[in-house]
C-alpha cells in the first residue's frame, strides 16, 4: 500500500519542486496554447527558444479588430507602431502590443521585439472566465530567457 502512495505522490513532487513561478508558467504556456496560441508561442520561445525569429502565425492576427482598423486607416507603404489596451482586442494583447505593422501593396507585415520587462512594474491580467488574475512580467524570468524578434505576414 506504501508503494503506491509513493507512486502517486513521486510525479507531484517532481512538479512541485520546479516551483510555482516555473509551474504558472507552464501553465499559461500549455492553457494559451487552445485559447491564445499566438502568445502560447511567443511565452514557450522567449523561455526555451535559442533567439532566433519566430514566425507567427497569422491565422488570428488578419481578423483581430485592432489590425484590421489600423490597416483600413493606413495608407500602402505606411509603417506604424501599433499599441493597444487589453480590453480592445485580449488575445492580440496577450501575444503582442507595442508592434510594428506595415501596409504593402498585397500584405501587412507586423515585427516586434519580445523582450519581457525584468522588473515588477509591467504586468499583464489573464481574463479567466471567473475572475482576472494580475501578473507580472517578469514572471518568465525564472527559465533562461533569450529575447527575439517575431515577424508574421499575411495577404489582406
């Protein structure tokens, strides 16, 4: 009977010793991957990833409102900084905000460096279904992070 309590119990500890900042992450990098994936794999490469540029995909990225706006507004050959507050769009803010977009003639380009604040002073609210929760940035510091560039393109 001790065996198999030791057997439940193994895989917990294992987990528990990571500590819960790395857990809170993982957390939101495996929960963000079916709600926001976009920001699922800008979190999993700014821990993991080598600094290479991550292409985002931009399946989500030429419907959400906020681009499409600043897209309709913009002039072809127009580049932009693009800013936005969470409540505008919340899945573009998780993933990206202070953004470059660029109108060409048959596509929009959008670039930012990902590079998360080291202090406690930027943070961001998950928007759960039951409550918001407020985090701060500097959270994914606790893996060896690298900053990078992400880039994504589509036709409009």
């Amino acid at each position: 009977m001790k065996i198999k309590y030791f057997l439940y119990l193994t895989p917990l500890l294992a987990i528990l010793s990571l500590g819960i900042k790395k857990i809170i992450i993982l957390l939101m990098i495996g929960g963000g991957y079916i709600i926001t994936p976009e920001a699922s794999s800008i979190v999993y490469h700014y821990c993991f990833g080598n600094g290479e540029t991550l292409t985002l995909n931009s399946d989500y990225l030429k419907r959400s409102p906020v681009i499409v706006k600043n897209l309709d507004k913009m002039k072809v050959g127009e580049s932009r900084r693009v800013t936005l507050n969470q409540e505008e769009d919340w899945r573009l803010s998780y993933a990206l905000n202070g953004f470059t977009l660029e109108k060409h003639q048959t596509k929009a380009v959008i670039k930012q460096h990902i590079k998360f604040d080291k202090t406690d002073e930027t943070f961001t609210y998950l928007n759960l279904y039951f409550t918001k929760i407020k985090i701060s940035d500097n959270i994914v510091h606790e893996f060896d992070c690298k900053d990078f560039w992400v880039y994504s393109e589509f036709n409009y």
